[in-house]
C-alpha cells in the first residue's frame, strides 16, 4: 500500500503505507495529537493541522538525528517503540527532511493506493 499526500495546488508527497503510520507514531510520540474528535486516520489536514504535524516531527527528526548507530545486537534487541525513531535517521533522513517541508507548505489530503516507494 502506499500514501499520497496532496496539497489542493497537486503537488503531492509519497510515502508508504507503513512510512506514514511510523510518521503518525513519531509524531504522536513528540506531542501530536489528531484534531479534536477525529481519529488517527485523518484523510485530511487543515493549514493548522499540517503546522502542528510538522512541528512535532521537527522535534522527533531532531532526536533521531542525534542517536548513535546502534549495532547490529542493539537492533536485534530493540523493541519496536525503542526502534522507531532509527527509522528516520540515516540515510533516509533527507526523505523526512522533505517531508516537513511538504507539510509547512499547508493543508493536504491523505490519498492511499496501493503499491508505494517508501
């Protein structure tokens, strides 16, 4: 599966499925919460939402970037919370980097489909 975001200009921001759930932990995980009486599962975000998503994952980007490599027996005992935020380090950094600014640019629709890039 996979995820388009969409601002109402088009331009669009792809992710997979599992990218923007681990986005959604992460953001939650540093302070997000969905708007007032909506779910996780929000298939739109206001100009305000958007701001506020971007926000928290600034501050979940900026710990991930900041963690040690850990090695390969540290991984393999990593639960999957602990894991989550080397999901966004390294060299998939930039891609989240991306992200961020995708989302400062304004409200968006979440599009899902089914196959994705990551």
């Amino acid at each position: 599966m996979s995820v388009e975001l969409v601002h109402p200009n088009g331009d669009a921001f792809d992710l997979s499925d599992l990218g923007w759930r681990a986005v959604l932990r992460l953001a939650r995980r540093h302070g997000w919460e969905p708007g007032a009486g909506r779910a996780e599962e929000m298939t739109s975000f206001s100009r305000e939402e958007a701001e506020d998503l971007a926000r928290a994952l600034d501050r979940g980007l900026a710990e991930a970037w900041t963690l040690p490599k850990p090695t390969e027996r540290e991984i393999e005992e990593m639960s999957e919370d602990e894991a989550l935020p080397y999901v966004f380090s390294g060299r998939t950094a930039n891609h989240w980097r991306h992200l961020v600014a995708f989302l400062r640019r304004g409200g968006f629709r979440v599009d899902q489909g089914e196959s994705g890039n990551g």
